[in-house]
C-alpha cells in the first residue's frame, strides 16, 4: 500500500520544483524529504527523481503518481474539512502564501491575533512571489493565498479556486524633498513627462503599470534604476536619484528627504485571498479571511502623515 506522507513529500517536490523548495514548504529537511521520496522508490519498484544539472526532474512514472497523489490529498482535505467543521473551531494546520509586502505590512498583526484567539490553530506563513500564489493554491501546495492585481492585469483563477476581497491599497508618489512636485497636494498623470525614475523590474506589475499608464497619458518614461525591493526604491528617491510610484501596505515609515504627494487619478490595487473550493467551509479558513479583513483597515494607512514643504523659489 502506498504511503500518504510519501506521496505528499513527492506531490510537493513535483509543486515547488526541488526537494530543498519542497522540504521548506513541508517543516521537514532536505534529507527528510530524500528519504521519503526514497522509500516511496522502493515500495513502487520505481525511479521517481533524477538528476538533471544542480536539480532533479520528475520521471513519468513520477507524474502519475504526483496525480493520484493530488486526488488523495484533496480527498484528505475534504475530511478533514468536515471534521474542522462538526468541532465549530479554527483548528489545525493552515499554511498561507502571501507576497512581500501583504508578508511585512498585514500578516504579522493577523497571525498573531489568530494565535491567541485559536490556539488549535496553527497558521504559517511563506514569502512567496505573487504570480506563483495561485497555482500554488490551485495545487495544493498552500491552503491560503494572499495575492493582488491591478487594472492593467486582473485576477485570473483556474477552476477550483475561490476568492474573498481583502481591501484596496493605494498608492502614492514619493518624491526627493525640494522636487518641484513636493509641495503639491496631488499631481496629475498628464504632468510627469521628463521624470526620472526608479522602479521594479520589468515582468512585475508595478513596473508594467507604470509604463503603460504614461504612455497612456503621452509619455515615454524614463527608468534610470531598478529594485525589487520597495524599501530599496525608496532609498533611491531619498537619495535624489529619482521618483517613484509606491503602494502604502507595507512600505514603512519615510526617511528623511522623501515626501508623499497624491496621484491624480489614483493608482490602486486590490487584494485578495484565495482558497481551494473544496475547503471554502473550513473555520480556520473562513475566520482567517475574517481575521485579514479586520486588520485590513489599520495596514492600509500611511505610516506617518505625508510631510509638506515649500515649492523652491
């Protein structure tokens, strides 16, 4: 008979992509995972994994059993649903996905109130970037996903997966103190031509957003630097070395030399979280959703007041 645990540790190392991705994603080590996943090996009479370069690569009869593997698990998920559900409490494991901002500015206060209202309940948290968070519910590699679009590229879910609104982060322009914009109330698309700026890499919504919306208003921006971290970006402006366009959740307090000025018509991007259809009714899952939108309202607020200084004769 095959070994649930052992199907679960090679359906992982199929979902994440590497047995060190897959045993940080379980609680086990590397050596755990291997040894697991050598066992299962042996019970099948089978080569499940092998090597290519650095990594390792699924087999096909690997990818037959990552499939019934997915049945069970979903089957297991399903019972243990049901079981969460006649106890009426939040109990349990509950593994949660969310991108580096929602992981900084919204999750710690969440997962903290969860543990001292539930402590059945045992909710963990990975960083993990926000175009793999739904394929990863979807998969069953997390039960929860915290994730965001934009208006320049929505959500999109695959079958199976449901979706909760969590609230709508705004976004704002940071500028060096002394920039002509700094002593404005709000700037509008149309007056940003000739800027330089400093912004995420191309591929990341943020940075599409911003090409698409200035040459929607006319202009060709000119991006002289490039960081995936927002902290990082806005170093560079309080540097003087350019502007940037920032959402609020989890940005931090401003440094000295960086002001915050509105953006008219206003960038906003909403979040979201996600869950597998066949746990919808789960507590741990519906008072989790409940628990992030609670919190939502104080993650959502600047940091400090945006500071105001006179326009430069």
């Amino acid at each position: 008979m095959l070994d649930l645990q052992r199907l679960r540790a090679l359906h992982a190392v199929s979902v994440h992509g590497s047995v060190g991705a897959a045993a940080s994603a379980l609680g086990f080590t590397p050596s755990a995972v291997s040894q697991q996943i050598a066992k299962l090996e042996r019970e099948t009479r089978t080569v499940l994994l092998e090597r290519e370069g650095r990594g390792v690569r699924l087999t096909p009869e690997a990818r037959q059993l990552v499939a019934v593997a997915r049945e069970l698990l979903a089957i297991v998920e399903r019972a243990e649903t049901e079981l969460e559900q006649r106890r009426g409490k939040p109990a349990g494991r509950l593994t949660i996905a969310a991108f580096a901002s929602a992981a900084r500015g919204l999750l710690p206060e969440v997962l903290a109130d969860l543990a001292v209202r539930h402590p059945a309940m045992d909710a963990r948290l990975s960083e993990v970037d926000p175009h793999l968070s739904v394929g990863m519910v979807a998969k069953g590699a997390v039960d929860l996903s915290v994730v965001h679009d934009w208006d320049v590229a929505p959500l999109s879910l695959p079958p199976g997966v449901e979706q909760a609104v969590i609230g709508e982060d705004r976004c704002t322009l940071l500028v060096p103190q002394g920039h002509p914009f700094a002593g404005r109330d709000a700037v509008r698309r149309e007056d940003l031509g000739g800027e330089r700026w400093v912004c995420q890499p191309p591929g990341r919504v943020c940075h599409e957003w911003l090409v698409r919306t200035l040459r929607a208003a006319g202009h060709r921006p000119e991006i002289v630097h490039q960081a995936d971290e927002n902290p990082t970006l806005v170093a560079l402006v309080a540097a003087g070395l350019g502007i940037c366009l920032i959402p609020r959740l989890g940005r931090g307090p401003l440094p000295a030399g960086v002001v915050e000025v509105a953006l008219e018509p206003t960038p906003v991007r909403r979040l979201y979280a996600l869950w597998r259809t066949g746990a919808a009714q789960r507590p741990a899952i519906t008072e989790t959703v409940r628990t992030l939108r609670k919190h939502w309202p104080s993650a959502a607020r600047p940091s400090r007041p945006a500071a105001r200084v006179p326009c430069p004769d």
